[in-house]
C-alpha cells in the first residue's frame, strides 16, 4: 500500500468538526508529516463512496482520505468518531500545501489521550519491571491495581529511580489520563466488567505472553508520557499494571537497536509480578 510525502502531495483546504484541516485523497507516510501537524483518516460508507462517514487514526478498507489538522482531536477508546453531517466540509480556504496551511494557521497547544492496542511480541518487556532498563526507557515507576468486588478502585504507587521522575507535571498527567480512562464506558480501567469485555475484544493479538494468568496489553500516549498498561481480568488477582515512561526517551529507545549482554543474575523483586 503506497504512502505519499506530506510535504509534495497536494491538497484541499476543509473543515473537519468545524476546525480548519487540509484534505487530500491519498494516504500519508507519517514519518514525512512535521511536527505540530495531526493525521487522521477517513472512511467512506459501503454504500456510498462519495461522501466520509467516520474519522479514525488510520483506515484499512472503505479508505475515503486523509485530512491533517493544526489541533489534535479527541478520539474515545474506540480510536473512531462518526461523521455526522456537517461535521466534514470543503471550504473555499486557498492552503494547498502543508507549508501554506502552517502558515495560516498557528500550532496549537491542545492535549489529548490517545488509547491503542498492542499485538507487537517485542514491546511486552515494558509491561514488566527492567530496573536495568529504567533510566534508558524513561521509566518513572508504574501503578497496581485491582478492582476489588468489581466496582471499587484500588491502586498502589511503586517508584522507579529512587522516585526522582515523580514530578508534579507527571502526577497532573497521570492523574489526568487516569481519570479519562475511568470515565470512558469501553475502556479497560472503567471497571472489572468492561476490562474483561475490552480484553475479550482484542484477544489473542494483544495476549502478553509468559504471564501467570491471561493479560492483554494495551498502551495510552499523552504529549509528554506514555502508559504501558497490562490488564488481567481474573477475580482475586491484581487486575492491571500501568507502567509509566517520559515519552522522549521512550520513543527513542524504540528506535535504537539493543545490545545484547550477557544476562546478571536475577535479583529477588521487592513487590512480586502476579
């Protein structure tokens, strides 16, 4: 499936969800679209082919188009917002260009959550502790908890790197994403119910491998933090771990090949992973 270059494609000045955006019919290599700039995709309803019908991070089938936009927007669990009419409109706007268009419109200081689902293998060390790891990871510390009876919420704190990462910007995103991810009726930390509806929705592509019991994983992005969240929907165990990194360094140790040493001995964990 082939992706054209942000910056020489050409598009159309629309409106999505009444905010300036620019359109174009093609799929974008997100790696050439610059910083400051969102994508989304549309796609089109089986039965007709002319207009959108639902905006999402990415499209496989009914693919309609991609928009780029100066604010992020919203998306819930699902990572998919319906079109309603009026919701997508071409304007008569004179941007062609994303060169155009971030000069007529300034970037924007908005934050949003974004929630996906993991089926990569190579990520499921970061839903468990890597005290070697830490400081490369951008790891702060990560949160337990189990829902009790099925409604309750119970978490406990553990620290990474003598705690030195806590910062108060850190507890306003966590308790910022946290709260979001409670008040979402399809999300995995909603309550016990809807963590096993969600797990048994994504299973077995998102199955953490090696575990006690059956887990999925799941990650959440917020602008400066990424959340490793691992959720096991068992009655009497802890049922999620959210393993929290600074999102910088995180993203930068994805990219950078490991290296392989000899494996330390293990040492015995303060707080055992169940």
């Amino acid at each position: 499936m082939s992706r054209e270059n942000a910056m020489t494609a050409d598009y159309e000045e629309v409106s999505v969800f009444q905010q300036p955006a620019l359109f174009t019919s093609l799929r974008i290599e997100r790696s050439t679209i610059p910083d400051g700039l969102y994508p989304y995709e549309l796609r089109h309803a089986d039965e007709d082919w002319g207009d959108p019908c639902q905006l999402a991070r990415s499209i496989a089938v009914n693919h309609y188009g991609t928009v780029l936009t100066r604010e992020p927007i919203q998306l819930p669990i699902e990572g998919w917002l319906n079109l309603d009419p009026g919701d997508f409109n071409f304007s008569d706007g004179d941007c062609r260009t994303v060169a155009d268009f971030q000069k007529k419109y300034p970037a924007s200081d908005k934050e949003v959550i974004d929630f996906y689902s993991v089926n990569d293998p190579a990520m499921h060390d970061l839903y468990f502790s890597q005290e070697k790891k830490d400081k490369a990871n951008g790891c702060v510390g990560h949160l337990r908890g189990d829902f009790g009876s099925g409604k309750q919420f119970y978490t406990t704190w553990w620290p990474h790197q003598n705690d030195m990462l806590n910062t108060p910007e850190f507890k306003q995103d966590i308790d910022r994403t946290v709260k979001w991810l409670r008040e979402q009726p399809d999300s995995p930390l909603k309550d016990f119910d809807a963590m096993k509806r969600c797990c048994a929705r994504y299973m077995p592509s998102c199955e953490i491998k090696g575990g006690a019991s059956p887990s999925c994983g799941f990650m959440v992005k917020t602008k400066q933090y990424v959340y490793m969240l691992r959720c096991t929907p068992v009655k009497g165990d802890y049922n999620f771990y959210a393993y929290c990194y600074r999102r910088q360094e995180f993203e930068k140790a994805r990219t950078q090949p490991e290296k392989k040493n000899r494996p330390a001995p293990k040492k015995k964990r303060t707080e055992p992973e169940r």
